[in-house]
C-alpha cells in the first residue's frame, strides 16, 4: 500500500521433491501510476554464489570440531559426507567415501551416507525443511542412522585393486581427475560391480589429493531427486575433496599429537 520498493535476500526456497535448497533474493516494486500501474516482480537466483561460500564454511565448521574435540576419525568423515549430502551445503542425495589401504594396492570403502530408498529420502528431507537446520546444526548432530546402515552394506562390497582396467573409480586415482557419468549403463569405464552396488545412471567419482598424492575418492550421486549434476558442482566437490584429505591429515597431527 506504500509503494515502497521491498527487498527480500536470502529467502531459501526448496521445490517438491528436492532436497537441494535455493537461495534468492527478491525485488518487488511499482512501475507507472493510477490505472496504468505495475508490479515488478524480479527474482534473482544467487544459489551458486552461496554455495562457493558454503565451500569454504564447511571445512571451517570441521576444523573448528576438530580443534575443540578429541573426535574420532569416524565421527570426522561422517561430517565429510555429512557436507557433501546436506542440502544447504552441496546437496547430492547420496556420498560414499573410499581410501587407498597402507599397502597402496587396494581402494578400500569406508562410510557411505544417504537415505535408503527414495520415501526415506523425501521424508528426511521434509523433516530437515521443516526444522530449518543449518550446516553447522546438521555437523554437530552428524551421526550413524537406518540410513546409513544401509549404505554400509553397499561400502562394504566396495573393495577395488588399483591395477583393475576399466574402473573409472580406479581411474580417478591413479589419473588423479574427477569423472562424470553420464549414462552408467553405456558408460565403458563403469563395472558391472558399480553399477550394480549403485544402481543410479548418473554419478560423480572425486580423488582427494594431498601433496600430489590421491588418499582415497569420494562417489556422489542424485539417485532420488535426479537432479542433473552440473559442472559446477563436480568443481565444488573436486575443491571440497582436496580440502576434506587435508582435514584429515589435520586430524591425524592432532591424534599424534
């Protein structure tokens, strides 16, 4: 009734079926006068930017946990793929975490977290909407659930040697370079193994590097929400994996110390 122009920023939207936030920032005015005038309605989506930002909060929250805490390494990479699969962090539906044993012959699974079919994954999801967690609320809770449970029959299958042709989780080691599956069931670096373990058509494979040297690989997938997985999100995941190796090789100073 005014006629003042209003400003909204910040105002996260989530659509149905998703558990990817956006954030946007609305701009409302009036345009003309009398019977000839308008309401402008101009919405700017400013998701991607937030999310560069969130990249870097992530690994801060887990360093600060890491400082203050005597935590363990599992409760560390439960708030790894914690970030990966948080919708107000990078959103995948499902992560699963893998390392190159002592002996540097194998690839080893170690956690996986996400929902166990896709009723789970719109109930928690909804749950999460409903009671507006931050990042920061979502890694001081991060724990083992039914969920993850399952994931861990899945992570459990997961064991690779890094001499194996064809395996494009192989690939990312021993290339050091990030993969994007497009089409599983055409794709000829996927094995029947992974295709079967992860049953999505789409996925992205991550090595985390530090000091030149892969330590393991991160598989992240939108299997419910089948949202495409962009470019920019394969860089955000291939930055925050890089990131995540040296959080752990942080946390291992602090146990030897």
């Amino acid at each position: 009734r005014s006629h003042k122009p209003v400003h909204l920023t910040g105002l996260r939207y989530t659509g149905p079926g998703s558990q990817s936030a956006r954030t946007l920032n609305i701009d409302i005015r009036m345009i003309g006068a009398g019977e000839n005038s308008r309401i402008l309605l101009t919405v700017d989506d400013v998701s991607d930017r937030v999310e560069k930002i969130f990249e870097l909060s992530m690994l801060r929250y887990i360093n600060e946990a890491i400082a203050q805490k005597n935590l363990k390494p599992r409760k560390i990479l439960n708030m790894i793929l914690t970030c990966v699969t948080a919708g107000s962090a990078l959103g995948f539906n499902r992560a699963f975490l893998l390392f190159v044993n002592k002996s540097g012959t194998r690839l080893v699974g170690r956690m996986g977290v996400g929902p166990a079919s896709r009723e789970d994954a719109y109930r928690v999801w909804a749950q999460i909407g409903a009671e507006q967690k931050t990042l920061k609320d979502m890694l001081a809770s991060s724990g083992l659930s039914a969920e993850d449970a399952h994931m861990e029959t899945i992570i459990n299958r997961m064991s690779f040697s890094l001499r194996e042709k064809h395996n494009i989780v192989v690939d990312a080691i021993t290339h050091k370079k990030p993969y994007k599956v497009v089409n599983a069931l055409m794709d000829p670096l996927v094995s029947p193994v992974i295709r079967e373990l992860l049953g999505s058509i789409e996925f992205v494979v991550v090595p985390m590097i530090v000091r030149d040297r892969a330590i393991g690989a991160i598989i992240a997938d939108n299997i419910y929400s089948m949202v495409p997985i962009s470019e920019e999100h394969v860089q955000l995941l291939t930055m925050f994996a890089n990131q995540a190796g040296l959080v752990l090789e942080i946390a291992e100073m602090y146990k030897k110390l």
